[in-house]
C-alpha cells in the first residue's frame, strides 16, 4: 500500500513567509502569494511560497531570463529546509494535468493556484485516503497576501471564500461527471476540515 505524505502546519511559517514576500516585492511586482505545503514531490518537502507576477501569469518558460527565478532560484533537493523560497520543478504528471504549462509548481497566478487543486482532486485523488489528504493541504493552505491586502482578518476571510470555491467546484465537476462516490466523500471531507 502506498504511503500518503500528510501535510505539515505552515502556521509556523508565515510571518517569515510575509516578511520574505514583502522583501522581493520592492524588486517584483507580486500580486499574490500563498504558503502551502503541497505536493512538491522528487523528496523535496517543507512549506513553501506559491508566486503570482505578470511575468507568471505571461510565462515563455524562459526561465533563465525571468525575473522571479533569477531572485529567487531553483529548488536544491540535498536542503533540508523548513520553508522553500525557492522554485520548485514541476513533475511531468503534475505538468499535464494543470492548466498553467510553467515549468516551476509554485509559479501560478491565484486562480491557476485553485484550479491545480481541483484538477488534482479531481484527476488524482481515486481512493478515500487521498481524498482526505487531499482535503488537508487545502485547509492548511495560507494566503500571504493577495492584491496588496496584508491585514490578518481579512486574509482569513479571503482564504475560507477561496477554500470553499475549491470545494464546490470540485463538487460541481465531479456531478457533472457521474461520480457519486467521490462527490459524497468531497462533501464529507469538506464538512469534516470546516471547508464549507
């Protein structure tokens, strides 16, 4: 049987995650970014910083000329650390199933961000196990800040209505393709982690 990796707290995390966010604002226009947990794959674990720029949402897989990777770089597997600034490459299962085609998993606007997560579920997420894991990487996940709003609550807020969009979209997608099952387990888990 498979081992399901299980998702760290990224609470820990968040104010350096901020802080770091805030810093390479002054040199990239970042128009959000979120702290997760998810799926990195290739041994590389620790919570990590999603990015949104214009250069993401207008990505020519010209890595070496963007100016995201040039400040921040690439992942290097040997680390063993806490939190990843760092670009994460992209698995070739992952690649194909995203609606974004950029090479790094943490390079994606907000709404590529929600849509990975509900493409995953949808596509990946067969057995009840992974369902549920599933379902606590997207409680778990923390929105640094989001069109320039910083302020605790209100970023809370935007996270719960982002949570819930992923789930009743998920919900909505998975009706429409006949699959009961999974739909009845989405609303579960969903209840279970406050999601909706």
């Amino acid at each position: 049987m498979e081992t399901i990796r299980q998702p760290i707290s990224v609470d820990p995390f968040f104010d350096q995650a901020q802080v770091f966010v805030k810093k390479i604002s002054r040199d990239i226009s970042l128009r959000s970014a979120v702290l997760d947990d998810w799926n990195t794959g290739e041994g590389i674990e620790g919570a990590r910083i999603i990015y949104d720029s214009l250069c993401v949402e207008n990505c020519k897989s010209q890595c070496d000329t963007c100016p995201l990777f040039q400040i921040v770089g690439e992942d290097t597997p040997a680390l063993r650390l806490s939190l990843r600034v760092t670009l994460c490459r992209a698995m070739t299962d992952q690649l194909d199933i995203f609606p974004s085609k950029q090479r790094f998993l943490n390079c994606k606007t907000f709404e590529q961000y929600q849509e990975a997560f509900i493409r995953w579920t949808i596509e990946k997420c067969q057995s009840q196990e992974l369902l549920e894991a599933e379902f606590k990487w997207i409680r778990g996940f923390r929105i640094l800040f989001l069109d320039g709003i910083y302020d605790p609550q209100a970023l809370r807020q935007r996270e719960r209505k982002s949570k819930k969009y992923i789930v009743t979209e998920t919900i909505k997608r998975l009706n429409y393709l006949g699959d009961s099952v999974r739909k009845e387990l989405t609303l579960v888990y969903a209840r279970h982690f406050g999601l909706i």
